[in-house]
C-alpha cells in the first residue's frame, strides 16, 4: 500500500461499502445474509450485518449522496474504482452532433471531434457496413446545425443525391468532361511560413509517381521533378502569388528543356497526362469551388486516372483549407476509399504530410475504407490509425478485427461489437473513450437520399 501511495501516484480514500438485500421471510433473509458473507470470506472480504440500522443502511445504498453508516474504512482509489456501480461510458460533449445510440445505456451519443487533440479521423467496416451513411449522418449534423464547409471526394459517385439535398454543388470531373482542375494551382500561405515549392515538389513526386505506373522514380529523376517544380514556380512567387498559377504543361515543357535524359523519360512518361488525351489535370481550373458543400464526384476517371485524381483533389482542397483559414471557417474533407492514396509510397507520405498539417488549419479530414486490410499493409496508414482520435468501427472481417484490436487495444469484449453485427452497429472511439452504438435512423426522405441500396432509394 505505501508503495502504491509513493511511487504510483494513488490517494487513500475513506469509503463505506453498503449491500441491501431483500427476501420475503426473516429465514430466507438469514440464509441469504450467511451466502453473501461465506462468498465475502472466500475473497478474505468480510461483511457486517447492520443490527438495527436497517432504514440507514437503506438510505446510505439509495443514490440520495446520504451517508447514515458510520463504519469508515481507507482504500487506495484503484481498489475503490473496482466498486464504481456505472459500466457504461458516454460521449455527451457540448456542442457536439449526433452519432448514435449507446448500445448499453441508450443514452445518444454526442461528440464534438473539434475538442479533441486532433479531428482527423476514420469509417471503416465491410461493404454493406454502413460506412458511408455514417459520413453522410455527420454530414446532415454539420450542414443544418453549423456553418463550417463540407468537401467530399467520392470516387464512386454515392453522395449526388445527399449533396443536391443538401443544396451542394457537384463537380464531375473525367478525362472528357469540360470541367478541369489545375494540378498545379497554390494558394498564398501553402507552405505555411516554409518554402511553398518544397511540399509542391513533393505534391509532384506523388503525382509522377502515380502516372509512371509501377515504376519507383530514381534518385536522378526525384532531383530533376525537385529543380522543375522550383523553375515553374519562380515567377509566380516572385509576382506574390497573382496572375495565372502554371500548369502540368507547364512543368512537361521546362522537363524538356532539362540536358538529361532522365527529364525527356519523365516527360515522356507523363505526357499522356499532360499534351495526351487524359490531360484533364494540366490545364487551368475553370469550376467553382467556393460552394459551402462540395462534391468532387471523380467516379469517371477510370482506373489509370482515379489515382492522380484523388491525389489532384486533394491539393486543391488544401488549397481550399488555406482560404478557410483566413476567413476563420472550419472545413470538414471526407475522402471515401482512402486506401487508393496508400498504395504508393509517394502519395501516402504527400497525404500523411497533409493529415498533420490540416489540424492546424481548423480542418477535419475522415477517411472511409471498406479495404481495411490494404489500409494497415501500409505503415503510413497503421501510423494515421494508431494516432487518429476519432474512429467509427462497424462490422469487420475476421482479420481486420485481430489487426485493429492490437493496434487500437481493444478488449474482447468491445470486439464483440464489430463482430458480425446488422448494419448501423459498431464501435466509436472518440479520444480515451471506446462506445458500443448502434443507429436506427428513420426511413424517412433523408434517409433514401443517403442510403445506397438500391431498393430503398428515392427523392420522394
């Protein structure tokens, strides 16, 4: 004890433990009261039996914060918190929006992730899970009771109806839509007080990366892209960010003024994405992105162009992110299927890079992911997991379920709650705290613009 009061910061507490106990016969009270103190005995516990002192005993047990028994005992607060009668842990934050019900308590479950050390956070959970309704469900909370921005990135074309609901606009961008936005476009204040041309260069990196395919850029090429990116940029800087920002085109033709051969094999590499026909990132951005609530809808890309569309995306709402912050505005960015960003050594590090930064910005970024497996394949990943305070855990695979219980710690008892569970039910880890919830969301006209099956959908 004196060691626990001395080297593991505990307190001695004074407590009194009082049991009430009912029967309907004074012989079957006396029996119950011998069982009570034989199974005390066996844990070196012993029990009194209150003498005459029944109605104070009963006040004392009756959540009245009356103490009538004078039988004071000390504990450490580690031993005490073992007789805590409450077992379940809410998430109620001031300020907060609603993300269910708790399962135990059925309290609501409100949580503010702008408290927190940092918003960022992440939906994960099998297809069929509920995991983008539940980005949707945050997303109603936010449009109708706040006036922070909302930018989603929806490779699969699932949030249209919601975002039309809600008065949003849709950017449709594919490699033969009108629309374009520019790759290269940086807003004042990108590099926040750094050198804007390094995390650009690096931004550039991931995209050659992405547009050369499987292979891994040499040291020779990483040098060239860096001195690149510097040369195209110079002007614009130096002119205070006014005028129009470069394009891809731009950087392919100051590639091909370089001597070296590994700048003509890089340009040549991405050409198709800068002079070909998939060149809807090298021209300047001719859509508006100033709406409240946006959706870059980049289902139509492809598969060659849905990598570097993302990673466009990205850039461009980053650059979002810094106007916000100079109006003072909160930006809320949902990235649906994360784990294309993963895939590359280039664009995990440029996103991991970004994930830090918005937290700074009053940004909260959410990643969603079905592949959950591919997610923690990635050590980035595993780091943005690990660190993220705030996660939605809906149904898992049996393999994920082990993966993030030892990266999360999560007990056997809480995995339960992951484990083959209805749509709609899972675990939400809002900082310290891990909550059983489940949602039974009305199916009412909101909810056939958010969900995704088929059969329930309509506007009606």
């Amino acid at each position: 004890m004196l060691d626990d009061l001395t080297t593991r910061d505990q307190r001695m507490m004074f407590a009194v433990v009082t049991l009430v106990h009912l029967a309907d016969s004074k012989e079957e009270l006396d029996s119950d009261t011998d069982a009570l103190q034989s199974a005390a005995r066996k844990h070196l516990c012993q029990l009194a039996t209150l003498n005459w002192q029944q109605a104070d005993g009963l006040v004392t047990a009756l959540p009245l914060g009356l103490r009538r028994i004078d039988a004071l005992r000390t504990l450490t607060t580690e031993a005490l918190a073992v007789l805590m009668p409450f077992k379940a842990q809410e998430v109620r934050d001031q300020g907060g929006v609603y993300y269910g019900q708790n399962v135990i308590s059925k309290n609501l479950i409100i949580a503010n992730r702008k408290e927190l050390l940092n918003g960022n956070g992440f939906v994960l959970g099998v297809s069929g899970s509920g995991k983008s309704f539940t980005a949707k469900r945050e997303m109603v909370n936010l449009a109708l009771s706040t006036d922070d921005d909302i930018i989603v990135i929806d490779p699969e074309s699932e949030y249209r109806p919601l975002m039309v609901g809600l008065g949003g606009e849709v950017v449709n961008i594919s490699a033969t839509s009108p629309n374009h936005i520019n790759a290269m476009d940086m807003e004042q204040g990108y590099g926040d007080g750094e050198n804007p041309v390094v995390l650009k260069s690096e931004f550039l990196l991931s995209l050659c990366e992405q547009l050369m395919g499987d292979r891994l850029l040499s040291a020779k090429e990483k040098s060239i892209i860096d001195r690149c990116t510097a040369n195209v940029y110079h002007s614009y800087i130096k002119g205070g960010y006014q005028g129009k920002a470069p394009t891809l085109q731009d950087f392919h033709a100051e590639l091909l003024r370089q001597s070296e051969p590994e700048a003509r094999d890089v340009a040549l590499a991405i050409e198709l994405f800068t002079e070909g026909s998939l060149n809807t990132f090298a021209k300047p951005t001719n859509v508006d992105t100033d709406a409240r609530i946006l959706c870059y809808d980049i289902r139509d890309l492809g598969k060659q162009l849905l990598p570097v569309g993302m990673l466009v995306v990205l850039d461009s709402v980053f650059n979002r992110v810094i106007r916000n912050r100079a109006l003072g505005r909160n930006t809320w960015v949902y990235i649906d299927e994360i784990y294309i960003l993963f895939q590359h050594e280039y664009s995990a590090n440029f996103l991991f890079t970004l994930w830090k930064r918005v937290r700074k910005y009053g940004a909260l970024c959410t990643g969603a992911t079905q592949n959950v497996e591919d997610l923690l394949q990635s050590h980035t990943a595993r780091t943005m997991l690990a660190n993220s305070e705030f996660l939605v855990m809906l149904n898992q695979a049996a393999t994920d379920r082990a993966e993030l219980a030892r990266l999360l710690n999560i007990s056997d008892n809480q995995l339960s709650y992951i484990t083959n569970v209805d749509f709609g039910r899972g675990l939400i880890k809002c900082g310290s705290a891990i909550v059983p919830f489940m949602d039974n969301f009305p199916k009412n006209r909101l909810y056939r613009l958010m969900t995704t099956k088929l059969s329930e959908q309509g506007t009606s």
